[in-house]
C-alpha cells in the first residue's frame, strides 16, 4: 500500500472560507518550512483501502497529465510518477466528514511525510461522483521542529479510474520477462538482457562488464509472487537471492515497450 494511503502562504490561510471555494479544481496552499505548494492542479479519485474504497484528492503545483494517472497500475502512483524536478503534490484522504488526513512530497528537498488524519474538515459535498469542502490547520504545526501550516479547498468531479487485474500465477508474461532477465544477467546473455531493460537506457556498446554491473543491482535468482496488471504496466512482488546468495523481497515495475516487457522499477530489501 502507497505510504500517502495510510495513514501556504500566510494570506491564503486567512481567506474566508467563502473565498477558499473552487470549481473543478483546488485553491490554497500548504507551506512546510521554506517550502510552499500552491495550488495550481487537482484530482479526485477513489481507491480501495482495507477492503474499502478511500476518496483522495490530488493537489499539485503543476499541471498534471491525467492520462497517466489513469494508465497506472493506481492512480496516486500515477501523480507521484510526475513529482519531480521541484514539483509537489498534497494528498488529502477524506475519511471522514469531520477530519482529513495529509501527505505530501516535496521533490526540490526530496520530503516525504504523512502528518496525519486530525485535520479539520468542512466536506460540502461528497458523493461518488463529485467532492467538494475544505481541509486545513487552524494554526501553525510543529512537525520534528519544523513548522508547517496549510488550507486547502477543493471542488472536483471524482475521476472514475479503470482498475488492474490480477497476473497469472507466475507474473504471466511480465513476471516471465523479468526472470528471464535475471537468468541472462548471470548467463552474460547481452541479447536477452537487451530485450528487458528500459529502451533507450543502455551503453553504446553493451557487454559482460555492463551486465556485471547490473548484477549488482539485480537478483541473482527471482521468484516472481503477486501482481497487478493494466494496459502496457505491470507491478509484481518477487522473493530470491542477491549476489551474495542472501534472500531479498521485493517490488518490481514492468511497462511493455518495443514489444518486449522491461523493467522501469525495481526496489529490493533483505528478506530476514
């Protein structure tokens, strides 16, 4: 589960409420020390949580590409795919008609941080088609010694998203795309190797050092667990060995690409 799912400037803080509400679309700002998010774009989508399905509203300080949150495998991971390059986004989960929760990334200092589901809420509206209220601090917040404050309003038709389907036991063909990368890693087989990473992202010349390298970085031997699929994206759990023979868990994204299913993420920890 995305972190973000569990869980401003001084004038904009003292807008009133009436002046804080938006049309197809949010209005505030959330400031976290020397940072501040406002609000330029915003989204709302449901997705399930604990067997339930969470309203989250998606606010940034850029213009999101809304294809993409609806090509990903969930849509929050779809936003935060856009995070970057000193762009910020603010999540609030509306769980309840009196509180919301918050977490936000700040790309430019790297921040993540999950403050929360306390915050006082003002919901106007809540269907499962349309959002709208307002969610904010009445004071300035102490977090670790660092002070942040936000209020943000929104006012949003919910974004129906298509939802991913289980893989095949085995990971089907991404699951098998990705083992037979890790067999050709080991093997120094260049050709097959070539057909599983990001296209676009090789050296000039690869050969058996490149793959040595990435065997630093790769398991040595994968078994591929749960996974979800939709489109041309794949994410699945895998459980092996690294280099060294010890055991790993991890989560691995797959996008299919020239034809050939690729790895475009892979997060691997010790197994203990």
């Amino acid at each position: 589960m995305s972190p973000f799912l569990r869980g401003t400037a001084l004038v904009a803080l003292l807008l009133p409420p009436a002046a804080l509400r938006a049309a197809d679309g949010a209005i505030g700002s959330f400031r976290h020390d020397k940072t501040t998010v406002k609000a330029a774009d915003a989204m709302a989508f449901t997705t399930p949580v604990d067997g339930k399905p969470l309203t989250i509203v998606a606010v940034t300080d850029f213009k999101l590409d809304r294809q993409a949150v609806l090509d990903a495998i969930d849509p929050a991971s779809g936003v935060m795919e856009q995070v970057n390059d000193g762009r910020n986004v603010v999540f609030l989960r509306l769980s309840s008609a009196t509180a919301c929760g918050v977490y936000a990334y700040l790309s430019g200092t790297a921040q993540s941080m999950d403050l929360g589901n306390s915050f006082p809420a003002h919901p106007r509206t809540a269907t499962a088609s349309r959002v709208a209220g307002d969610c904010g601090t009445t004071a300035p917040q102490k977090s670790f010694d660092v002070t942040y404050e936000f209020k943000l309003a929104y006012d949003l038709p919910v974004t129906p998203v298509p939802p991913a389907t289980a893989l095949p036991a085995g990971g089907g063909e991404p699951g098998a795309g990705f083992v037979a990368l890790v067999k050709a890693i080991a093997a120094h087989d260049v050709k097959t190797a070539l057909a599983h990473v990001p296209a676009g992202e090789t050296p000039s010349t690869p050969d058996a050092n490149w793959l040595d390298g990435l065997a630093l970085n790769y398991p040595k031997q994968a078994t591929v667990k749960d996974g979800l699929a939709k489109g041309a994206r794949a994410r699945f759990e895998i459980a092996g060995l690294d280099h060294d023979g010890k055991k790993i868990k991890g989560t691995v994204e797959m996008r299919k690409e020239q034809a050939s299913w690729r790895v475009h993420g892979l997060s691997l920890f010790f197994d203990q």
